[in-house]
C-alpha cells in the first residue's frame, strides 16, 4: 500500500493528458513509466530514493503517492512537491503567453491544439546537462541508448510490482568512472570529458542549479555553463529551458526547432537564423514556449 500521499493544485489551463502524451513520446526513455492515468518516477528525496506516482482525473490538482520509500516526512514532501512543481512546470502563468499566441496566425492553431500543455522541465541540473551533452550531434534515437546505458550501468534501481525503476547517477556516482568505461558505452571523449568535468563541479559544489537560480539573470547563467569545456551556446539554452525556468531560453541552432518552423511555414528549405530571430522577435518573453510548443508539432 503507498505509504503517503499528498495533493498540488493545477494552475488552469492545465492538461495532465497532453503533458503525459509528451512523456510518452518515446519508447526507449529509462527514468520513468508512463500508464493511461498517472507517471511513476524513481526520485532521491534528502539522499534516499523514492518511487513518485503522479495522477490528475480532473486536471485541477495532481495527487503524488510515495509508492516505495514512503511516509515523506515534512522536508521530504517540501522536496517532492518542488520536485514536481519544476517537473510540470506549475507555477507558470500561461495566460499572458496564449493572449500572445492568439493572435498571432503563426502559433494560434499551435497552442489551440495543445492548450494546457506545461514545459516539461528536468529538475535535476546533472540530469539535465548530461541529458543535452548526450544529445550534441547525434539523432535522438542514439541520445536515449546512451542515457539508458548510463542509467543501467551506475544509477540506483529500485523493484516494484515487476518493474525496475531507475535513476539517473549522482555526480558522485559518475566520479567513479573512467572516461575509457564511459568509451565503452560509446560515448565521444569529448561528451566523457564534459560529463566527467560536469560530475567533479557539481560533487564539489562548485555548481549547482541553486547556485545558478540565485544568480542575477539568466544571462549570467549561460554565462557560467559555457565556461565548462564542452558546453556550448545550444546545450545552455536547452538547460535554461528545461532545468531553469527560463522562459526566454531560445535554443536557435536546434535541428528540431528548424524542421518545426519549416512546417509551420510551408517552406521548402530550413529557415536562416535571421529569420528565425525575426519570427521569435514576435514572441519577445516566451521564447522557450513558443520553441517547446513547435517541437511537440514534429511527433
């Protein structure tokens, strides 16, 4: 039986089953189970692991159950509903961003179609990183084979009900790897190096996402991320959008945003990057949005 359970209330407009047909985008995802009404998540909660059941049936609050490693204490629920409050992105008012998308003929019948559709964020900064360094110049199929092996090879698991639940490794975790393992898994030195530099930093506490919110523009962020080797000008805007909150995070040089506009526009080659800074000019504050919105056009 769920050893706790506890309610967060959905800010309207809010689709819990537009934000899961997003999770379940992919086959091949390792950290997280979806089923038709609620998403099961291996999380750490004040250094123990803790499987997450998030549920909504009516779309005006979500229910989060500690299937495993429950009851939460007081710190523990403050940390989980945090934890879920990034992940769905529940303190965003969407309202000043649909005015803007309606009239707009560009995104209206975007955002029509997925009205209530949340950002959905990755809470967890070494997560997030390791996530969008895997993701550097390759198609996503191979991104998800080597976080999957990753996962498998050094994050914690947990059983339940026939399920192996997984987590992403700490840095800690990481610390204990060789670049020439890493080799093994088939990542590129360069994406080894970067995600090692990456685990050293964070175990160090010399980064961390609370070191980089309490900052004083989200400038200054991106400013730190590409001081790291290996970290670009993409993989910073792709952190900015999914890890810190930043709605004008505008990640130009993707390949997705660029097939995405291509058909939103009925164009025959890619748009250029000038246009694509007039276009988004339009969508001055919600450029994340804007980009995650045309993203989910493409599946």
């Amino acid at each position: 039986m769920p050893g706790f359970s506890f309610k967060l209330p959905a800010p309207a407009p809010f689709s819990f089953r537009l934000c899961l047909d997003y999770l379940s985008g992919s086959n091949s995802e390792c950290l997280y189970e979806v089923h038709e009404d609620h998403i099961r998540r291996l999380v750490s909660l004040a250094g123990r692991d803790v499987l997450l059941e998030v549920s909504s049936k009516d779309d005006l609050e979500l229910v989060v159950t500690a299937l495993y490693g429950g009851p939460l204490n007081e710190a523990e629920q403050l940390e989980a509903a945090a934890y879920v409050t990034t992940w769905f992105d529940l303190n965003r008012d969407l309202d000043p961003f649909y005015r803007l998308a309606s009239s707009d003929a560009r995104l209206a019948g975007v955002v029509r179609n997925l009205n209530g559709l949340r950002l959905m964020g990755i809470p967890d900064l070494f997560e997030a990183l390791c996530w969008a360094i895997l993701g550097q110049q390759v198609n996503l199929a191979f991104a998800y084979t080597l976080k999957e092996r990753l996962t498998s090879a050094y994050g914690d698991s947990v059983p339940w009900e026939g399920n192996v639940y997984r987590r992403f490794p700490t840095p800690e975790q990481m610390l204990a790897v060789s670049a020439d393992e890493l080799g093994a898994l088939k990542l590129s030195r360069m994406k080894s190096a970067t995600i090692l530099e990456v685990a050293g930093l964070m175990a160090a506490g010399k980064l961390s996402r609370e070191g980089l919110l309490a900052m004083d523009s989200f400038d200054a962020m991106e400013e730190r991320l590409v001081s790291i080797r290996g970290i670009g000008p993409w993989t910073a805007h792709y952190v900015r959008m999914r890890c810190l909150g930043d709605p004008t995070a505008f990640p130009i040089g993707d390949v997705g945003l660029h097939n995405a506009v291509k058909n939103l526009l009925s164009i025959e080659k890619k748009p250029s990057l000038d246009m694509l800074r007039e276009m988004f000019n339009s969508w001055q504050g919600w450029e994340a949005y804007a980009t995650f919105y045309l993203w989910r056009t493409l599946y």
